[in-house]
C-alpha cells in the first residue's frame, strides 16, 4: 500500500510542480530523474504551495516508501502509524484522527489531502471536464 500510494502521490507532485514552474514538466517533473522527490517538495515547500505541516507528513511518507521499496521484511511499525495519527489530525476532524490506525485510512486520506489542497492544479489534469464545468 505505501508504495502505490506514494506512486499516485509522485504523479500529483508532478502535476503540481509543472502548474507552478516554468521550467516544471521540461525539468523538474520529466521521467529524466534529474531531481528526487525530496528535491521536489523541498522545492513546492519554498513556494509555499506544500505548507511546512504537508511537507513534513510528504517528506516522512517518502522516508516510509523508500523503508518499504528496499527493506526485505518491510513492516510499519507502531511509531510509524503513531506519527500518522497525530500527523493528520490538521487535515482531519479530530474524532477521525483518533480512530486512525491503520495505514491504509492513513494513505486514503493523505492522497485526498493533495488532492483537496491543490484542486487548481490537478482538475484541468485529471477531470478535465469538471474543471471546463468550474470555468
């Protein structure tokens, strides 16, 4: 689940790189690998389009990603689901923060997050037709 979450997540991180560089899709969101993820959120935490609560939460996640993609016997451990839980707490209401634990809600709920915070961005993207409804 961390790994295909943080695939979908990649793809939205592109998205919104090259709505918000010059440069984004040529450079920055290219299948050249030229820049990390790390690099990429740093560089949207500057641009205030990730605020510092998102970005950490985003930069923990990929350190999670990066555990699963090359740890043999990968498992999430009670630290890594107690960090999720007070982590999402901004995002969420406060009841539903306090019932978070498992990783698969968690993972649900940080996708729709980027996707609710940066509707400006992925609509013309990804529904194409509800973002010409918008207009």
């Amino acid at each position: 689940m961390v790994i295909i979450t943080h695939g979908f997540i990649e793809l939205l991180i592109n998205t919104i790189i090259t709505a918000h560089c010059k440069h984004g899709k040529k450079r920055i969101a290219s299948n050249k690998r030229d820049y990390s993820q790390s690099v990429k959120l740093v560089l949207l935490n500057e641009l205030n389009v990730l605020d510092n609560r998102l970005f950490k939460i985003l930069d923990w996640f990929r350190k999670l990603r990066n555990r699963a993609a090359h740890e043999p016997f990968f498992q999430v451990t009670q630290s890594d689901l107690e960090f999720a839980k007070k982590s999402m707490n901004r995002f969420i209401p406060v009841n539903e923060a306090n019932e978070l634990n498992d990783l698969n809600k968690f993972c649900k709920l940080l996708v729709g997050t980027i996707w609710n915070n940066n509707l400006d961005e992925l609509l013309p993207v990804f529904v194409p037709t509800l973002a010409r409804k918008k207009l």
